[in-house]
C-alpha cells in the first residue's frame, strides 16, 4: 500500500507544481499587455508639466486627482473645444453689433491727361470756344491727396442671425457640459488607475509575504532533509514552491510598475518620476439608494444629459435660422469723410444708406435647408429619448455591480481568514512532524489565492462604486463619499 501512495503524493505535488507554474505564466501574460495609450484614447495622456525629482513623489488620491483635471489630455482637448465654439459665439454676435472703421490716407498721384482723353486737340475745342488756357499747361499732372474717412454699419433686422446667436448659445452651453463630463471622465479615470496600482501593490507584499513564507519551509525542510528527518522530496518540493513564488513575484513587481507608469501619463508626471502612493485601498459601505433616487440625481446632474438637451436647443435654433432666411433682412450704413487735394482747401461728403434684402424665389435651397435640419432636430431628439433610458440602464446594472461586489468582498474577506487558520493548523502539525509538507504547500497556494481574490475584489467594489457616482453624474463632487473615504 505503500508504494500507490507515494505514487499518489507524487502526482499531487507535480499537480501542485503544475498550477502554480500555470497561474505565474497567466501573471506574467498580464504584466506583459501593453497598457492603453493616447492613441487610442486621449484621456490615457497628458501634457508633461514638471520634470523629474531627485526624490519620490508622494501623491494620494485626491492629488493625483487634482493634477488630472489639471494635465489630462482628454480634458485639455475638450476645453479646447469650447473655447473655440466661444469664438464662433463672438464672430456670429459682430453681426447684431455696429461696425465702425475709421481710414486715412496720404498719396501722390500723377495723371496722363491725354490718356485719360484731354490732349492738344481738346484744347483746340476750348480756344475755338474762346476759354483761356495757359501756354504752359502740361499734360502731365501731379496731385497730393490726403483723406480721412469714418466708415458705420449696422444690421438691424435678420432674421437667420438672430437664430443663429441662440443656436450658438445653446452650442456653447453644450460645450461646456461635454467639458464638465470630460472633467467625471477623468476623474473617473485617474481614480481607477489609482486603485488599480493600490491593488497591484497589495499582490506585491502578499507575493513578498509569501515568498518568506516559502523561504522559511525550505530552510525548515533542508535543514530536516540534511538531518535525516525528511525526505529528499519534501525538500524538492519546497524549493519549486519558492522559486514558483519568486516568479509570481517577478510578475506582481513589473505590474505594479506597468500601472503607476499609466497613472503617471494620465496625470501629468514623467513616467520616470518615482511616485509614493499615500492612500490605502478603501473600503466602507454604501449608503442603499433606490434606481428612483439615483434617476432624478442623474438628470440634473449628468453633463453628458444636459449636453444633449442644449443640443434639441441648438438644433431647433438653427432649423428656425433656416426657416427666417424668407424674412427680409434691414441694415443701414454710413461714412463721413474729409479730402484735399493738392493743398487747395478740404472739403467733406458724406452718405448715409438704408437697405432692405428681401429674397423673391429661392424656394428649391431654402426647403432643402430646412429640410436637413428638421432630420437632424429629428435625430438628437430620438438621442436624447435613448439617453434617458441608458441612464437609467446604466444605474440599475451600477447598482447591481456594487451590490455583487460587496458580497464578494464579504466572502472573500471570510475566505482569507479561513484560509489563514487552515496554514497555521498545518504549519502546526508539519513543525509536529505529523505530516508531510505537501499539505503545507496546498495550504500556502490557497493562501495566496485567498489573497488575491480580496485584493481583486476590492478593487471591484471601488470601480463600481466609482462607476455608480459617474452614473449619476456626481463623481467629481462625491467621490470621496461613494469611496467611503
């Protein structure tokens, strides 16, 4: 009976061996995948500010944050943006404005009379006329011309530019609430990557943890092997356990730097600027909301929502400048100016016009014009009446998300402590020299197991939490409350 036996525990331990080699391998394939970039997505960049110190940057979350919505790419280009629709806003407001443009000049004119047709033979014409002309009369005139002329405009009347001032009032306010949301993006997005490299920390000193552990059991079982107590195979053993844990160590350690570099580029910091993370991984409970309550939260609160309603606006007002272009336009304009010429004295004119534009038959392009933009008003309606029900979509799956994630960090929490009494009761009765240490390296992966599955749902607590108040439209202002921090 013996020899199955020792068939069996050599099985289990190459089983053992096996599947720790397995999930270092699937470690090291997840340290390797290369993270996002603002290639793909801008608000992964961000524009550099500062340049490497000497000394570790400390930076908690509500830092890392702050440099965020200062440096971030993404954000960057929305305010970029809307400024750039604020210009427009004053180009199209100079219509309803009155322009005023003061000019002068000072020339020196030479003429060819004859070219202009006054040569010998009109002079002839004027002495048969008997008016005098001098003998020395050249026709080759010089003048000087010096002129000073204020010009005024004024539109007083358009139709399609009144429209197209509400329209861009409404594009701008538009604007500034895909600004807003660019700025929950972000701290959306910052605040993830800063959980994340908590999380990838924490596998780092539970790899480091457990490599001691494995350390001190094959010291312990060198040390019995050496005296005769043991085996050669429970020595063995213990040594591919500590170098399988070395390698899940080598994996944790190049993750976690993989994701402090991505925190960095999302907010500003070189990426060979060494950072300190100051915040632990929270974790507190959430105050229970109902799908009722976070929906009316969401509507006054979700810039992406109150883009799209200054959109119906936006839309509406153009489709109305389309339609005004039937309506006569009025304006009314002006200049007063001042010559001389040659020094001879000055003297002023001056004009003052009113024009009244009335459009007689352009039918064929004003019902295409108008045409277009109903079907466009058309769409961002039935956009905005989908945006309503993804909102409340999106709250119910959040709310489910952190619900499930709170159960899994509970279970995870009283799996970690089971798992910690079952490697202290073998640890027990391997130093007792009742059993073999194969049971002791089961109890140590399921260790590590325990452990990563508390640190992996954590993290999914967080980011569901985060992704609960981006829902809602309240992740810049109440971050810190749905963190429980």
């Amino acid at each position: 009976m013996r020899a199955p036996q020792s068939l069996l525990r050599r099985s289990a331990a190459i089983l053992a061996v096996l599947a720790s080699a397995v999930l270092t391998l699937q470690g090291l394939v997840r340290a390797q995948t290369p993270n996002p970039t603002s290639a793909a997505n801008p608000f992964y960049g961000s524009v550099t500010v500062r340049p490497i110190a000497d000394e570790p940057l400390k930076l908690s979350l509500d830092e890392a944050i702050a440099l965020g919505l200062q440096n971030n790419l993404g954000l960057r280009e929305s305010e970029s943006s809307e400024q750039n629709v604020q210009g427009q806003r004053n180009e199209i407001l100079q219509n309803l404005l009155p322009t005023i443009t003061l000019t002068g000049d000072l020339g020196v004119h030479q003429q060819n009379l004859v070219a202009l047709g006054f040569g010998p033979d009109t002079v002839k014409e004027f002495k048969k006329d008997h008016i005098q002309i001098p003998s020395n009369l050249s026709f080759i005139t010089r003048d000087d011309l010096t002129e000073g002329k204020i010009q005024f405009g004024q539109m007083i009347f358009s139709g399609p530019v009144l429209a197209a001032v509400k329209a861009i009032g409404a594009a701008g306010r538009a604007a500034h609430f895909a600004t807003m949301s660019a700025r929950g993006e972000v701290v959306q997005q910052v605040a993830s990557a800063y959980l994340h490299a908590l999380a990838a920390e924490s596998e780092v000193d539970n790899a480091r943890a457990l490599e001691a552990a494995d350390q001190l059991l094959y010291d312990h079982a060198h040390e019995a092997h050496e005296a005769g107590v043991v085996a050669n195979l429970d020595e063995l053993r213990a040594r591919v356990q500590l170098e399988a844990q070395q390698l899940a160590l080598i994996a944790a350690e190049n993750a976690r730097e993989k994701n402090l570099i991505l925190l960095k580029r999302e907010i500003g910091l070189d990426s060979g600027q060494k950072i300190m993370l100051t915040d632990p991984a929270p974790y507190s409970d959430l105050a229970a909301q109902t799908p009722a309550e976070l929906r009316a939260v969401a509507y006054k609160n979700r810039q992406d929502y109150q883009n799209l309603k200054n959109q119906v606006i936006e839309m509406k007002a153009i489709h109305a400048a389309y339609r005004a272009q039937r309506l006569p336009t009025l304006t009314f304009g002006g200049y007063y100016g001042v010559s001389q010429v040659g020094g001879s004295g000055s003297h002023g004119n001056f004009a003052a016009v009113g024009a009244l534009s009335l459009p007689l038959f352009r039918e064929a392009k004003l019902r295409g014009d108008t045409e277009a933009t109903e079907a466009q008003s058309d769409a961002v309606n039935a956009q905005l009446t989908d945006l309503r029900d993804k909102i409340d979509f999106q709250l119910r799956s959040a709310l489910l998300d952190v619900n499930a994630t709170a159960k899994l960090v509970e279970v995870a929490r009283s799996n970690l402590d089971l798992t910690s009494r079952a490697l202290t009761d073998e640890t027990d009765r391997v130093n007792a020299g009742v059993d073999d240490n194969l049971p002791l390296v089961t109890a140590q992966a399921t260790l590590a197991s325990a452990q990563t599955n508390l640190v992996e749902s954590l993290y999914q607590y967080n980011l569901s939490k985060l992704a609960l108040a981006r829902a809602a439209g309240v992740i810049e202002a109440q971050y810190r409350v749905y963190l429980g921090r």
